[in-house]
C-alpha cells in the first residue's frame, strides 16, 4: 500500500453518518490518513443525530474518525462544518469553534484558480421532494435487488396459483422517480448558485457524487461514505477532483491479492525440484 500522504489545498467531505452501521468509518480513516489539506470543509449529515436518539451506534472507529479530523485541525487545518438535516442540532451552534472546528451554516469559498463556490448541504433545496425523500437513496444496487426479489415472488406466486405481478414494474417506475429527483435537485442547487452569481455550488445531501461543468456553474456533488464512499479533493493549481475511494480501495486489495498469487506460484515452482 502507498502510505506516502498526498497534501490538497482543500477537502471536501460530507455524508458520513457517523453513529449509524452504514457508516464505513475504516475505510474513511484510510482515506483520510493519506490526505492532508489546509482547509477541509465537511459538508453535512457528518453524524445522524436522527439515528442516535433511536439507538447508540458509537463503536470505536467512529471515535477515530472524529479524532483524526481533530488531529487535523490541531495541526493547522482550517475546518469548517456546515450542518446537514441529519446533524441539524448543530445549527443552534452556529458561527462557535469545538477543537478548531468553525461551524457555518453555509460558505462562499475560493478556489486556487479563483472560482468562487458556494457550499452548502443542500436538504433545504429539496422541499419539491419532501414527500418523496427516501428515493434520494435509491440507486442501482437497490433496483437490482428488486428485480431479484421479482423473480423470486413470481415464481411464488406461480406455485400458490396466483397471478402474475410484476414488481419491477413498480421498481422501474420508483428508480424512474428517483433519477427524476436527482435531475430535479442538481437543477435546484445549479439555479441557486446561479442566482447568487457564483462559478459553482458544492453540496452533498442526495448520496450520489457528481463533478460537472453545467454551462456557467460547476455543480460539485461530494456523495458520501455510506455506500459511494467519495470525496472532493482540491489542487494546489485550483482543480477540482473526485475521489471515489472505495474504487479505488477495491483496486489496491486486487492488485495486493494477485502480487500475493504470483508469489505463492513461484514460491511452489522454486520447491517443484525437490518434491
Ligand atoms: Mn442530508
């Protein structure tokens, strides 16, 4: 594994959810031990509070994760946390600093290249949704396990004699909403930032991370690391990426697991002679 530590002028992160089991702390502590920034933004809903009330999830990790950040900002980084809906109980802290952390509810920054962003989280832009927020989640890996569960529940019915109802139908018509809704949002908050005369908007919110020049504005869309697992890196020259984390985690254990059977076979061909 490269242990060398990569240093970005700006990290942008948001959706970690920590105190939920979702929440893939390991593999945000492996990230975030390998980058450093001057100035990281942590763009919402990086704990839930809604789940907390209902259950205490607080393992070790996320401890570590809250930690390092701390770390961070002890050793020079200048970190700002913008509240999501899910850890809005930090809204009544506003414009105070815990360890170093400045929490805003929202931040106009300016990139090395001098872009001018607006960050924000974004949930106070999807009231065109509210009675539909769950699809927000709903991505392929969902769709998949309904057309699964389709193919089982027919072959169900089949036996009992009943008739046939296709569930992905509904499924398609849910993902088709969904889409819909992440269209709709992207379209919100690019309107927004807009409006407000900035060169892009950053937000988090709606799970699905997305870097894209839309005609006059960049829409920045940071994912998160309950499923996605992204984040938004800033460099030294002002250029934005984004950083899907578990791809490229997947990549590194793949590669470590082939070098590791190339070193079995020769090791098994260097006994051959003497078996
Ligand atoms: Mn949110």
């Amino acid at each position: 594994m490269d242990k060398a530590v990569k240093h970005v002028r700006t990290l942008f992160l948001s959706d970690i959810h920590l105190g939920t089991r979702g929440c893939q702390a390991q593999l945000l502590l492996n990230f975030l031990a390998e980058y450093d920034a001057d100035t990281i933004f942590l763009v919402g809903d990086i704990f839930d509070g809604w789940r907390l009330r209902r259950g205490w999830h607080w393992p070790q990790l996320h401890n570590d994760v809250v930690q390092m950040l701390l770390n961070k900002a002890h050793n020079g980084a200048s970190i700002t946390l913008i509240p999501g809906n899910h850890d809005e109980v930090m809204r009544n802290y506003l414009g105070t600093h815990f360890g170093g952390v400045e929490v805003a509810r929202d931040a106009v920054y300016v990139t090395a290249a001098g872009k001018r962003l607006l960050v924000t989280h974004g949930d106070q832009f999807d009231v065109v949704v509210m009675n539909a927020k769950w699809l927000a989640h709903v991505g392929d890996r969902a769709y998949n396990t309904i057309l699964w569960l389709n193919t089982w529940l027919n072959r169900a019915k089949r036996l009992w004699g009943g008739q046939y109802w296709s569930l992905s139908n509904w499924a398609k018509r849910q993902v088709k909403q969904a889409v819909n809704f992440i269209g709709e949002y992207e379209n919100v908050l690019i309107a927004e930032a807009k409006r407000g005369g900035y060169d892009g908007i950053v937000c988090g919110h709606i799970h699905q991370a997305a870097l894209k020049q839309m005609g006059d504005v960049l829409y920045v869309n940071t994912g998160d690391w309950v499923e996605s697992c992204t984040a938004v890196i800033e460099d030294t020259d002002g250029t934005l990426h984004l950083i899907d984390w578990a791809q490229i985690s997947r990549r590194r254990k793949m590669r470590a697991l082939v070098a590791a059977q190339k070193q079995s076979k020769t090791a098994k061909r260097k006994l051959e002679p003497f078996v």
